[in-house]
C-alpha cells in the first residue's frame, strides 16, 4: 500500500463551501433542480433538459421514450469498447446490444463497420450512439448523414465530455439527444448525477411521462449523497488520495456489467452542490486543456507510444490517451506508476464482445480495433491537480 502523494486518475473538484451549497439546494428542493435545469439550457441552447441520477439513468431513460416513439425497433448500436453502464441501460431497458468496432487511431466508430451494420440491420436499429470518450469528440455530423431520413434516433454518449465542443458547438448537443454523467471522476460532479439534453418536441414529451415513473431520494440516501460529498471535499486532494484509495470496498476507478442501478429524479442535494458550474468548470478545463496541450506536444514524435487523432487544437479532455504498442512496456509503465502514484490508469480492462454475461443479447461482428485499445491503452492525468512536477515524473516513466 501507498502512503503519501497520490494522484487520482481523473477529478473534478469540489469544495465545502458546494456542500454546503447543497444543504441550502435540499432546503429549496424543486426550485434549486428548475434552476440548474434553466442554466445548462442556456448555456447548451437547448430546448429541454432533463436531470437525473446517473449517465446510466439518462440512458435508460431515453431509451424507455424512445421505445414509446418506435415500438417496432429493438437494436442500438455502440462502439465496443466504451463504458459498461451503456450495455447495462440498454439491458435494463430490455433492448439488444449491436457492436460496432472503432478506429483505434481516433477511439471513434469504425465507419466502414458501421455503414455496414446501417445496410445490414438498419430496419431493426432504435439508435446510435457516437460516444465522445475521455472527451476527444467522435464525428457525430458523419453519424447524422447515416440517420438522416431514416428512423434512427442519434444519442450522443457525452457522458465524458461536458464543457467540451466543437467549430464553436457544445459536445451533447450535436445529436438528436444527448446526455451527460455528473459521476464522480467526470469533467463536473455532483457526487453521482446526469443530464439529458435534447431540442426534439416529441422525444422530449416522451421522456417526460417516462421520467414521472422515476423516484427521489429518500432520507438516508440524502444522508449518503452528503458523505460522499464531504468525502470528495477532502479526499480527492493528492495529498489525502492514498487512503480511499488503499480502500479496496470502494472500488475505485472500476467499472462493470449491472442492470441494478437507481432510477432517480436529480436532488435539490446535487443541484445545490452544482451551483457556479459553469465558472467551476471554465476553470477546471483551462487546467485540462493546458495538461492536454502539453502532454501533446511532449509525445509528439515518439515511435513507441501513440497519440489518437484529435480533432482541432488539443481541448480540454477528461483524460489523455495514448497506445503503448510493446505489452511489457506498457505493464510497467502501469506498475511504475502505481508505485509512485502518478495516476496512469488502463481503462475498461475488455472490450464488449468478450463480455461473457453480454453474448446472449449481443450482435458483435469482430472488433479487433477495439481489442488493440483494451490491450494497448493508458490513459494519463489532466485534472487541476496534476502539477508541472507530476507531467515530468510521469514523463520520465513513459520515456524510461
Ligand atoms: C462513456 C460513458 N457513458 C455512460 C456512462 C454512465 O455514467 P454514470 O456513471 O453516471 O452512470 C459513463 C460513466 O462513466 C461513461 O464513461
């Protein structure tokens, strides 16, 4: 076990003063919820926002709507090597899972698979979703001109990306709908929490009468968001991270297949704890595109490890991607890090098609891009806690 300073993978800070911003929001109750609604639709212009309890839940729930426009259509298409809360939304909103392989050079769909799979099963597909993972942005306009005047319904997994955006657009607005994760280790938290964002009257109207099927939070529950909150206060500090993270009942930065996961309307708890996002978050993005910018520019060039594709100049991502191409290497840049604490981290440890639990309700063509990345990826740190210090101690562990 590691005592001493200990970066986090990824983080989003949050402040005593937020919580206690959450205490007044739980006193104001739906108010404080309408409020923060009003201000992601002004700042996202976007007609209808929606807040709820997790990324999982915005999905579940968009899709719940979606099945009440389109009875007749059963399968979505994702990349497969993404987050596993997306195949357990669509699960537990009893849909088939259709992979499609990405492009390791870009961690965006495998186009060619993908026009593929709109040929092959078009009839039978209720979505697509274009997932912007670790923020760097997929190419949703090419995912609309494969949708348009078809009844595909395009679903931007922004789940990463909040604050991001691109030609000048905010990322989760570029799709017929869109969502956000407000989890903790996302670009802006609100201890667990998401938002679902979408200008499309019908769609909209469909998802409010599915959204009314949603509970609250009960007392303890609130009692629980508080902890976490205070916890996240403290903890998250590179100085405090060892001891959550020698923690092994917490499971940090672990990710699995679970239909079992909460359906709920967002607290006035989280709503409080988001107020002055957008200031909180410009501030943490300047942080992370500065860290993206220089990660950039120091491996530009190196053989061994290589750098995805990013669209435009480097923004401000959740975390930085990189292919270690030799396995020994990259297990001991794992390793070294973890010694030392420096907060490089794999990601989703295989991609989808070799999930056991997910093969009987699964079309997977092969995705061999997307083993490459499971077997290939490390992601590094970009968050306001990372230092100068830190960028060159993990550098000198890349380059070693
Ligand atoms: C790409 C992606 N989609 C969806 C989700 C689900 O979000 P949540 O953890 O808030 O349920 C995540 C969460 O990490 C994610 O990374």
């Amino acid at each position: 076990m590691r005592l001493g300073r200990t970066l986090p993978p990824a983080a989003a800070p949050v402040s005593l003063w937020a919580v206690a911003n959450g205490l007044k929001g739980l006193m104001r109750g739906a108010s404080e919820v309408r409020r923060f609604e009003g201000e992601l639709k002004a700042y996202h212009g976007s007609d209808h926002v929606f807040l709820v309890s997790s990324g999982k839940a915005c999905l579940y729930l968009i899709l719940k709507a979606l099945q009440r426009i389109h009875p007749d259509r059963r399968e979505v298409v994702i990349p497969a090597y993404t987050c596993y809360s997306v195949p357990s939304a669509i699960r537990r909103a009893g849909l088939r899972v259709c992979l499609c392989d990405i492009d390791p050079g870009t961690l965006d769909f495998d186009h060619t698979c993908l026009e593929r799979i709109f040929e092959e099963r078009g009839h039978g597909l209720l979505a697509v979703m274009p997932t912007h993972l670790f923020g760097v942005p997929a190419d949703v306009p090419a995912i609309r001109k494969l949708t348009d005047g078809t009844s595909v319904t395009a679903i931007e997994d922004a789940a990463q990306a909040l604050g991001g955006s691109v030609r000048g657009q905010p990322l989760g607005t570029l799709g017929d709908v869109g969502f956000f994760s407000l989890g903790r280790g996302k670009a802006f938290t609100t201890v667990e929490g998401g938002v679902v964002l979408t200008s499309e009257g019908d769609l909209a109207a469909a998802i409010t009468e599915e959204l009314a099927l949603f509970d609250g939070y009960t007392a303890p529950e609130f009692v629980g968001l508080c902890v976490q909150a205070v916890a996240l206060a403290l903890l998250m500090d590179p100085r405090l991270f060892w001891l959550p993270k020698a923690l092994p009942f917490l499971k940090l930065g672990e990710t699995h297949f679970d239909t079992d996961f909460s359906l709920k309307g967002m607290s006035g708890f989280q709503a409080g704890l988001a107020r002055g996002w957008q200031k909180r978050l410009a501030r943490a993005a300047s942080a992370r595109r500065r860290h993206s910018g220089a990660w950039a520019e120091a491996l530009n060039g190196t053989d061994d490890l290589r750098q995805p594709e990013i669209p435009g100049p480097a923004g401000a991502l959740l975390r930085y991607p990189l292919l270690v191409a030799d396995s020994h290497c990259r297990q001991a840049i794992l390793l070294e890090s973890e010694r030392l604490g420096l907060g490089v981290m794999t990601a989703y440890p295989e991609p989808l098609d070799r999930l056991p639990v997910l093969k009987p309700h699964t079309h997977s063509p092969d995705c061999p891009g997307a083993l490459q990345v499971a077997r290939q990826l490390v992601t590094l740190p970009v968050h306001p806690y990372v230092t100068g210090r830190d960028r060159q101690r993990i550098l000198n562990v890349l380059l070693e």
